[in-house]
C-alpha cells in the first residue's frame, strides 16, 4: 500500500519516476527524485525542487495533460519518446554525487 511505497521511498538513494502520485510521495517523504514530466507541465507540478531533477523535452503538442496520447503513429508519445534512457538514468545519478 502506500504506507510501503512511502517507507521504500524513504530509504531509497533515489526515485525516478513520471510525474504521478508515487512522484509526490517521494518528494513528501524526502528522497531525491529524478521525474519525467511527459504530457505534464512544469510550471503546474514541479514544486519542492532542491532534491528533484525534472526531465522534459518540449514537443509541438505538449504539454498535453492527456492521460493517453491522442496521436497515431509517428510522434505518438513523443513528449516522453524522446528523452534518452541514458539521459534520465544520469539525471538521476547526478541527485546523489
């Protein structure tokens, strides 16, 4: 349940995750979180930030705030397509060196 998640998160180095309810949790109980915005926009839920790191690439059509991507074939789920795994995964690593 949640009281778990809070609990993991709270021993945690660090979280990544997509701007969601677990995202908030995290920040509640203090861990570091590396967060892909995707369809989300920063200037709506990106508060608490000294211990998170946001990851966003900005697209023609976000943000969306759509819970599911309304474009078919290429450019679907571009907003959260186009940030490099890699790229988030250092994201993340650089909350904690």
């Amino acid at each position: 349940g949640l009281l778990e998640l809070a609990a993991l998160f709270r021993r945690a180095r660090f979280v990544m995750t997509a701007d969601t309810g677990p995202r908030h949790i995290a920040v509640a109980v203090g861990a570091p979180v590396a967060c892909v915005l995707g369809p989300t926009d920063p200037r709506h839920t990106a508060d608490h930030l000294e211990r998170t790191a946001l990851a966003r690439v900005p697209v023609p059509c976000g943000p969306c705030h759509r819970e599911r991507c309304p474009i078919e074939g290429e450019g679907h789920l571009a907003c959260m397509a186009s940030i490099p795994p890699d790229e988030f995964a250092r994201l993340a690593l650089s909350l904690v060196e």
